[in-house]
C-alpha cells in the first residue's frame, strides 16, 4: 500500500506495453503503486498511438475487430498481472482491471457471459472484471461475485448507484464462499468540469463539487461495511491549470481507499503531496455546499445522470474507435 497506515492505495490509471515493461516495474518497486486500471479509452490511445503493438497486430490477420481487440488487450492485462502477482501474494492489492464491452451495460446476461469468459481467459486471479454501474450492470456484479470474480464497480457518480453496487457485492458473497475483492469507482474530476464555470461567475466555490460528492459516497460505502470492498475514486487528473496536479488524489486520502490516477498525477502527488487524511469530511460541510449549488438554481441531480450518461457514451466511443480502426 502506498501509505499502510491508514489502508491506502494508489494505482497507475494506464495501460500500455512499453509502459508495463519499464516505468510501471519501477513504480511498484520504489512502492509507489500497487495496481493499476484500464478502460476502453485508456487502450484506444494505446492501440492506435503506440508502435508496440504492430507486430502482435500482423500476427491477428483474418480475426474479427473484436477478437483483435480481445487478444491485444488480453495479452496487456496477463503482463500487469503477473507484474502485480509478488503484491498480490503479499494481500497488497496487485490488482489489474479489464473492463467488459460497454456496450453490453444494459444487457446483464451477456455482460455475465463476457465477464465470466474474459476471467477465465486471462486465467489469473489478481484481475478484476470492470462493470459498469447500470441496473443491468448490478445483476451482473452479484453474479460475477458469486463466482469468486473480483469486481470492480465503474462509472458512478451518485450514491444510489453506490449503494445498489454495494448491495449487489453483499448478495453475491451470501451466495458464495470464495472471496471476491471489490471496489466501487468514484468519479470526481468530472462534476468540477461540468459546473465550476457557472459556479465560479454565480460566487460559490469551485473544484469542490467533485469532492464532496465523492466524500459523502465514500461515507455512505463505509456504512455499509461491505467485506472486501472499498471506495476507489477514479477520474481524479487536473484538467484545471490553477489547481496542483495532486489536487484530487491529496483531497481524497482517506481510510480503506484507492485512487487510481495517470501516471504524471501520481508523480505530483509522490513528489509534492500532502501525506495526510482528508475524508471522512462532515455531512454538514458536504449538505451546505450542494445547498448553495441548489440555491443558484442547479438540479445536481440533473448534472449527475448526464455524468453517467456521457460516461457511458465515451467508453463506447472510444470502444468503436478501436474496433473500426482494426477491422
């Protein structure tokens, strides 16, 4: 764990094969990171940008987009997982995840189906199948929990997904005896890009929305106390020059967490950051900011379904992208 005092992790929101070979090994040595994240847009820019790949792509001729797809992402998440293995044997993470199709996110039985097949195809234990957080997505995690597949929960952004995905992790481990780690992904740099320049011209504080919605998600997981689970928080790069690039990993240390962050983030956060615990912050601290949000007339409600909306439209277009450009 990058700071064993307080249970907290931090992973290399990145995939891609140089990378695994070289900079990622040198992070997990010097203790820095402990797992590490993928998603669709992660291995588009991957696939289409790097040269790594041309030779493995000449081998793939005569396959689909998809399998291509499958194969060259398969091979990328069996190397981090073997990299990560010496951590996991040592119950420090050493997690890597891969996510599911998203465009199977409102189609349970078939999300249940390529999560179960791409586990048992990548065949190492310290991988977790990513889903995202939709009714259909729910199912779909209690199953896969069922089995002993660790999961990790994606795209949420209000607490009634949280919940329903802690509900769901609950479910599936009364139905099993396997453990099956789990984390529920928190996005938070997001909400601040969506609101902060009508905050900013209408006198409320920006580049807190993102937090403290994740603070009072995070309090709300911790409540539920489910085993094996824990709040990641995801989405937490700077997009905002006038903010520190550690920003949103130094705001959300807290107990039993993970954050998942580009590598030049966890660079600023190692090499800059505040050590210290930020979360738990107060429900009247969290309750006062979203009053002022609603006193200006923003529904954040609104704002959080087309979060998870728009969310789930780049991760298929992203998805697209990749199979057009391999077909």
């Amino acid at each position: 764990m990058y700071i064993k005092d307080f249970k907290f992790s931090l992973w290399a929101d990145f995939i891609e094969r140089d990378y695994l070979d070289n900079e990622f090994r040198d992070l997990i040595e010097k203790g820095i990171v402990n797992g590490a994240t993928s998603n669709p847009a992660i291995f588009k820019n991957a696939i289409l940008n790097s040269p790594a790949y041309k030779q493995q792509l000449e081998s793939l001729s005569g396959l689909s987009a998809k399998e291509k797809y499958e194969a060259i992402a398969i091979f990328d998440i069996q190397k981090a997982a073997d990299i990560l293995k010496p951590l996991y044997e040592k119950n420090d993470d050493g997690y890597v995840s891969i996510e599911v199709d998203p465009y199977l996110c409102n189609d349970a039985l078939a999300t249940i189906e390529e999560g179960k097949r791409l586990f048992k195809t990548i065949d190492r234990e310290n991988v977790m199948i990513k889903v995202p957080a939709t009714t259909a997505g729910y199912e779909a995690m209690k199953e896969l929990v069922s089995v002993g597949i660790p999961v990790n929960a994606t795209l949420i952004f209000s607490a009634s997904q949280a919940i329903s995905c802690a509900q769901a992790f609950k479910e599936g481990l009364a139905k099993s005896t396997k453990k099956a780690d789990t984390v529920i992904s928190i996005f938070v740099s997001r909400i601040d890009r969506a609101l902060d320049t009508i905050l900013k011209e209408k006198g409320v504080d920006v580049a807190l929305s993102g937090i403290y919605n994740t603070a009072d998600i995070y309090n709300q997981i911790q409540k539920m106390n489910i085993q094996g689970c824990r709040a990641l928080f995801a989405s937490t790069g700077v997009k905002d020059d006038s903010l520190p690039a550690h920003y949103y990993v130094e705001k959300l240390l807290a107990y039993n967490s993970v954050n998942t962050a580009p590598i030049d983030t966890i660079k600023a956060f190692h090499e800059n950051g505040l050590k210290e615990k930020a979360l738990p912050i107060s429900d009247e601290v969290i309750r006062t900011h979203f009053q002022a949000i609603k006193n200006i007339g923003i529904d954040f409600d609104a704002v959080l379904d087309k979060q998870i909306e728009d969310g789930l439209e780049s991760f298929k277009e992203a998805f697209k992208d990749i199979l057009e450009s391999l077909r």
